[in-house]
C-alpha cells in the first residue's frame, strides 16, 4: 500500500511540474505523502490497515500481501486526496479508504457473480 501511494504521490509532482499554475497537485503530492507518513506511524495491525489489506491486498508467492490493488472508486479518492479540499485529515482519510474499498470489492464480487446484489 505505501508503494502505490507513493506512486500516486509521484505522478501528481509529475503533473505539478506539468501545470505550475495549478496548485492543486502538489498539494495532493503532498498530502498523499503526508498520509504515507501517518500509515508508517501506525501499530502494526491497525484496524484501518487491516481492512484495506483484507479488501485491496494481493498475496505474494510466500502468501504475504505485498501488492495493493484498489478498486476504481479507491484509486480516484486517493489520486484525488487534498486536490479539491486543502484540509482534508489523514486519520479520517484512512478510515475513509477502508470503507470505499469494502465497497468496490463488494461490487466487484456481484459483478463476477460471487454475491447476490439483492441481498
């Protein structure tokens, strides 16, 4: 997970140097780096991460969750963190994910047919 937001935090610097007039995204940058910093701060087995790898984690070949793949609705709010709201707290942020990415892998799960929507 702090690899991809790292990246997200990457390509939005990418796009700052792109768009200098825009602000935007070097406060998105920044506060994406931000959050890596907090995540990192964490007790190991926080609620919040717990969750996120539970719905976002793909285990490795030694069975671990290396890899963090969101669903569509995650990777919007997190390429969009502090771009359109400066203030926004990381601490609600992260509790934010967990429960966008519960959503998108339930969707997910009725679109493959896996759950029954209706219920």
């Amino acid at each position: 997970m702090i690899t991809y937001l790292r990246s997200v935090s990457d390509w939005r610097r990418s796009k700052a140097e792109q768009y200098p007039d825009d602000d935007r995204n070097e406060r998105c940058a920044d506060g994406l780096a931000e959050l890596v910093d907090h995540i990192e701060s964490l007790p190991q087995g926080h609620e919040d991460i717990r969750v996120l790898q539970n719905a976002c984690g793909i285990p490795n070949s030694i069975g671990t969750d290396d890899d963090f793949m969101p669903g569509l609705r995650l990777e919007y709010d997190v390429s969009h963190f502090r771009f359109y709201r400066a203030q926004k707290d990381v601490s609600e942020f992260l509790a934010h994910m967990g429960t966008v990415a519960v959503l998108d892998r339930l969707e997910w799960a009725a679109e493959e047919g896996l759950i029954d929507a209706d219920d």
